[in-house]
C-alpha cells in the first residue's frame, strides 16, 4: 500500500535531525518527500549516477557496495544514504540494492540542501568534518579560572581612521590574528583575519580603505574578572574567534581561541618541567600518573586529538630523554655515539591513555660487540625499566632496545632493512611495518637520516615488497557488521564492545603508512603523512579529506571514551559500548568506518597506487 503524506510526516518526526525542524518545515519536507518500493535485490541506484536526492530507509534493508562492488555497510530503518555524493558533486560514490522488500523515502537533492543552508542540526547531523565540535563543555579548570589569568595583555591597538594596509602590515608584523581600535584607551572596534578576507579581499576594496569601515564596531567584551566559561559561551554563541578584555572603559587584554588552547597546554608543559628534573624514575612516576588527568583535561576542553596525543608523546618523550641522561650519569659517557628511537604510537606521536614502550638502539659501527652487549646493554635496561615504572609498561612483543635483536650497530640495522624488503616473508612484513615508524628521540639523529630515505627508496622501488605491505596493512578493519552496522567483539570481557584501537584506528595508521612508503614521505605521524600525501598526489584531494574527517571522528571518539572513563575513576581503555553513543553518534561513527573501508578497498586493488 502506498504511503501517504501522514505517514511520511509520523515517521520523519521519529528521525533524527528532522524531528527538531519546526512543525511547518517537516510538514513541508513530507510533502516533498517520495516514497519509492523497492523488490529484494533490485538496484537503488548504481556508483558514479547522478543523485536525485537524499535517501531513508522507512521499511527493510540495503546494502551498500563500493566501486569494486564489496559490501561496506547494511543499512536497517532510519539509516540515510547518499548523502556522501550530494555532498560532495551530486555523483554516487557507492552502489546500493535492497537485501530484502524495501521501502525508501527520497528527500530531493535540492530539498537537502536547503535544509543543510537553513538549520543548524541537520548540517551538524550531515557534516564529518566536526567542524562544530568546540560546543564540547569546557574543562573545569579553564572553566572556573578568571580570563585575567590566561587573556594576552597589551594588545595590538590601531586607530580606527588606519588604512587596511596599514592594518595587515601591523597583523603581520605583530603576528597577530586580529587588532584592536583605540581612541586613547578606550575600545571603539575589532578588526580580524576574517573581516580583511571576507570584507576586503572577497570585495576587492582599495588598500586606502578606512579600518572603520570593515571592522565590527562596539564589539562584546568581558572583564578581566569574569571566568573562563563565560569567554566559550560567548564564542560558541555569537561564532566569534576573540574577546576583548576591557576594566570599566579601558582595553586590557584579549582572548582568542589560542589562548584557550594555549592555556589547557599548560599544565602538559608543567609535567613535561616536573619530569625534565626528577632524580630517578619513580619520581617521574608521581607525574606520569597525572597523565589521564591530563587527557580528561584536554578532551573536555575540545582539543583536536592530534594536539591530545602530541602533548600526551611529548611527557613520553621527556621521560625517555631524562631516563637516558640518568643512564649515562650512572654508567659514564658512551663509548660510542648511539641514538634511541621510538616506534608504535610514541613513534607516531599518537599516545592515548593506554601506551606501552616500543623501542630500539642504532650504534655507531664502530661499537664492538664487548660495548654493545655491556654498556649499551645495561643503558637499555636501565632506560626500558624506568619506562615502566613510569606506566609504559613493556612491549608483549618484547620490541624493545632490551632485546639484543633490536640494539645494533647502523650496518646490521642496514641489512634488517634490506632482508625485510628482499625477502618479505609475514614476520618481515610485520617487522617492516613497525620500523617504518621510527623516530629518534635521544642520541645522534645523523645515524637515523641516511638510513630512512635509502630504506624508503629501497621500498617503495620494489614492487613486491609494496605488494606485500599493502596485503599486511589491510589486515585489519573497520568494525562494519550486518546488524546495525557495527561488528562488535563476540566473546570474552569486552564481548559487544568495539575495538578503537585495532579496528578503529589501527586501519587508518596502517593506510597512513602506506601512502607513506609509496610516495617516500619521511612523516611518520599518521595524519601528517595522510596529508603530505595529499599533496603529493598520492591520496586524491576528495578521498584523503574524506579520510581525514573519517579519521578525526574515529580517533575522537576513541579518546571520548577514555576520558568518560578517567571522569568515571576507571583506568583507561580502547573498548567502546556502541550501546553508549547516540544515534546521531553512531549514525556518523558508521560513516567513519564506510570511508576506510572504501578507501582500504581502493588501495587494495591498486587505485591509486604510486610506482
């Protein structure tokens, strides 16, 4: 039996974002909304089609497939699809048939775009970029500071009656994002990077235009003694990106959304000193455990993953370098120049809450076997133990400096290198793929420099060894299942739970490192290297910022969970309840996973592929 236009409309108002559209709007929508019948297995609409609108899934199932026809995700009722390709240039960048009778609703492409331009919930709902993820709560301690404590003073003022080149001059002399109007002491305007952009540049105006003419005028303001909380409400309501600090008519300082990140770096910076200056490990202990404080810190507040683990790495890398120098106090100067580097995520500079220790020793050739099994024996273990009184426990996989495989002189390191791409056998492949993240972190990096790019160039010559790599690195995937979308964990303690680590970011790591090696990039953290090979045409601009949003949302989420959990008092873990997360959550997390998915396939038939 056909649908009628109430039942459309009951259903919509079940929907999520649609069921916060005003009353008039969803009457609207129904009325331009159509059902469509669909038989098992019949298409709904084949890859690279023009789109004729948004689609939802009122009654059964479908599949849907990518361009080299392998099933990425099964949709149930109250999934949308398509909306990738209206996004993106109206084109399907997938294939999809029902599994069974179905029914769809069809929300005309030019219909979903005026929902996306009109109301806030439904772009939010449909954009993967997160673009509007600083709405997060603020962390306490920023929260209920006072701006006095963190706002830049002494601004950089002008007078309104300047040119706008006098102003962009100032801007970029100062290296400032905005400036300050003035007459006298009193706050008459601001002008910013996006007033020069959008209202000079955008509109052509003559460089002798006036300041006041561009500039926001009588701009909103605080005190120096309102608190942190109130700077982020006003932000995040009025969408501006500084705040004027002013004390009765005076200007005082300003705010800007660095200063913000700025301020919530702090307290990373004050363990990074604390560690720099203990005596022995286990008063580096006393700091580290401050590190999922930090974290829970740092994700309320809204910072960017990239930035969470960074300052996470960097406490790691301090206690690394600090345990190294206590070493040589304790044992005397080497005898030879050496250099320890760090793999896994310490090397990537990706550490969560959850780390243990992944490293290994380069000597200088000129080591002698007497040296490398005394000295640097014992430097490594004194380093590995006091790496694990700090928390980061020991490699299961025993890929430490400890282990006399992996504390050798530069030519037998050399010859690992050759062998694995040679003769790429399972444990070459897995070897090669942990050594492809090495990074040096105390010692002399000229022993690391030569042997990255000829390693690098040796690789990705060999078109084996290539081969191989890409097979290896696409053992692990997304989490898709058939039943709502998800493929959870079957058995066990974390039985229904998703792995973020393995199957959540371990994929995109492992795509990262691939396009790495293709293209001989020397980055080794993995959203660095997604973007260097961007613009090295190795990663197409549409799939690398598909991959990108994809992988922002993932890692997010995995760092979300960890820090619910240290808010929680529970130890930190990579395994997430999806029964935990919203729909609307879900909804986009299983987007996430249908890019790498798609993108794991396109690279495993050879799209793409350099060399």
């Amino acid at each position: 039996m056909p649908l009628n236009q109430d039942q459309i409309l009951r259903f919509l108002q079940s929907v999520h974002p649609y069921d916060v559209l005003p009353p008039d709007a969803l009457r609207d929508l129904a009325a331009r909304t159509e059902p469509r019948a669909v038989a098992a297995d019949d298409r709904i609409y084949d890859l690279d089609t023009e789109l004729p609108g948004l689609f939802l899934i009122y009654q059964g199932e479908v599949e849907v497939t990518d361009e080299h026809g392998e099933a990425v995700s099964q949709l149930g009722v109250r999934n949308s699809f398509g909306e990738r390709g209206l996004l993106r240039d109206g084109r399907a960048m997938t294939a999809t048939r029902a599994v069974t009778d179905a029914t769809v609703l069809v929300l005309p492409a030019a219909t979903f775009d005026t929902l996306l331009a009109q109301y806030d919930p439904v772009r939010r709902f449909f954009d993967r970029s997160r673009a509007d993820k600083p709405d997060r709560q603020a962390q306490q301690s920023l929260a209920t500071t006072q701006v006095d404590t963190f706002m830049a003073r002494n601004p950089i003022t002008s007078p309104p009656d300047a040119t706008v080149r006098e102003a962009a001059i100032l801007m970029r002399d100062h290296r400032v994002s905005c400036l300050c109007m003035t007459e006298g002491d009193r706050l008459t305007g601001i002008l910013t990077i996006r007033d020069m952009s959008g209202k000079v540049l955008a509109e052509a105006l003559p460089t002798d235009t006036p300041v006041d003419q561009v500039m926001t005028p009588d701009p909103i303001t605080l005190s120096p003694s309102d608190i942190g909380s109130d700077v982020l409400h006003v932000m995040m309501e009025k969408r501006i990106g500084h705040v004027p600090i002013v004390e009765g008519d005076k200007l005082v300082g300003i705010v800007s959304q660095t200063d913000l990140t700025r301020f919530q770096a702090v307290s990373s910076a004050e363990l990074v000193r604390e560690i720099a200056e203990a005596a022995d490990a286990q008063e580096m202990r006393t700091v580290t455990k401050r590190i999922p404080q930090l974290l829970l810190q740092l994700v309320a507040g809204g910072s960017p993953h990239q930035v969470v683990t960074r300052l996470i790495t960097d406490i790691a890398d301090t206690a690394t370098r600090r345990l190294v120098a206590l070493a040589e106090e304790k044992l005397g100067p080497a005898p030879v120049p050496y250099l320890w580097l760090a793999c896994g995520s310490q090397g990537r500079q990706e550490q969560t809450g959850v780390s243990d220790q992944d490293n290994c020793l380069i000597l200088s050739n000129d080591v002698t076997d007497a040296d490398r099994t005394g000295y640097f024996a014992e430097l490594a273990k004194f380093v590995c133990d006091g790496l694990d009184t700090c928390g980061y426990v020991y490699c299961p996989g025993d890929m430490m400096a400890t282990n006399p495989r992996w504390c050798q002189p530069l030519s037998v390191w050399r010859g690992y290198f050759e062998s694995w791409i040679n003769k790429p056998v399972p444990e070459a492949q897995m070897l090669a793929s942990v050594m492809f993240d090495l990074r040096p972190i105390a010692g002399d990096k000229t022993l690391f420099s030569d042997l990255q790019a000829d390693t690098l160039g040796m690789a990705a010559k060999n078109s084996i060894f290539v081969a191989h790599m890409v097979s290896n690195g696409l053992k692990h995937t997304p989490p898709l299942g058939l039943l709502r979308g998800f493929a959870t964990i079957r058995s066990g303690e974390h039985k229904d739970h998703l792995d973020m680590k393995h199957n959540g970011v371990v994929p995109i790591v492992d795509l990262g490192r691939l396009y790495a090696l293709q293209a001989q990039l020397t980055e080794v953290n993995t959203r660095a290297r997604l973007v260097a090979a961007m613009n090295a045409g190795g990663l197409s601009q549409s799939g690398g910022q598909d991959l990108l949003d994809a992988y922002d949302l993932i890692a997010e989420t995995r760092l979300d969970h960890q820090a619910a959990q240290v808010k929680a008092g529970l130890a930190p873990d990579n395994y997430l309840a999806p029964a935990t997360l919203s729909e609307f959550d879900r909804s986009h997390l299983r987007n996430a996973f249908v890019v790498v998915k798609s993108m794991q396939s396109a690279i495993g038939h050879g799209r793409g592929m350099l060399g």
